[in-house]
C-alpha cells in the first residue's frame, strides 16, 4: 500500500474534522461565554452550570457534524494526513487561544 492509495473510512474521516471543528468551537464558546454575562446566565440556565452546557453543547455538535460529515461525499476525499494536519492545528490554536483568553481574562 503505498501513501497516495491510503484512505480512512468515511466515518474516521467525519469524525476527525468534527472533532477539529469542536475544538474551535469550544474555545470560542469559552471565550464568548465569560466577556458577555447574559450568554453565561443562559448557559447556567440551561443545565445548572455554564460549563455543563458547554460540555453538552460540545457533544451535541461533535456527534451531529460527524453524523452529518459522514454521509456525505466529501469526506470520501480527504486524505489522512489533511484530517490529521487539520485536527492538530485546531487543537494548537484552540490550545493557545483559551491560554491566552484566560492568561488575560
């Protein structure tokens, strides 16, 4: 098997991104949640906790875009290595923007 002819299951694939797309999201939510306090009273509303709806914000959507992703023919396309490059970059910048949120906040 040479590295042109290997492919991950469409299911890998969709999951690999929406784990990506998740990481992005969660540091966005983190960030928005804490600079605007209605968002955070909602959120506290929702589940008894900010951070519980946070968390269950996360796995609705890493379950509903990998889902969603993994019917679709575009995932069918996406090399290893672009999954793979992709969920470590958004797991860098997510990394580094909640350090860097909460370091200032």
């Amino acid at each position: 098997m040479t590295a042109d002819s290997e492919t991950l299951s469409p299911a890998s694939a969709a999951f690999g991104t929406a784990a990506a797309v998740t990481a992005l999201f969660n540091t966005a939510l983190a960030c928005a949640k804490d600079a605007y306090c209605p968002l955070q009273n909602v959120m506290n509303a929702i589940a008894g906790h900010n951070w519980t709806t946070q968390g269950l914000a996360d796995v609705v959507l890493f379950a509903g875009l990998g889902l969603i992703l993994s019917r679709t023919r575009m995932v069918r396309a996406i090399r290893p290595d672009r999954v793979i490059l992709f969920l470590f970059a958004a797991v860098a910048v997510a990394g580094v923007g909640l350090f860097a949120w909460y370091a200032v906040y």
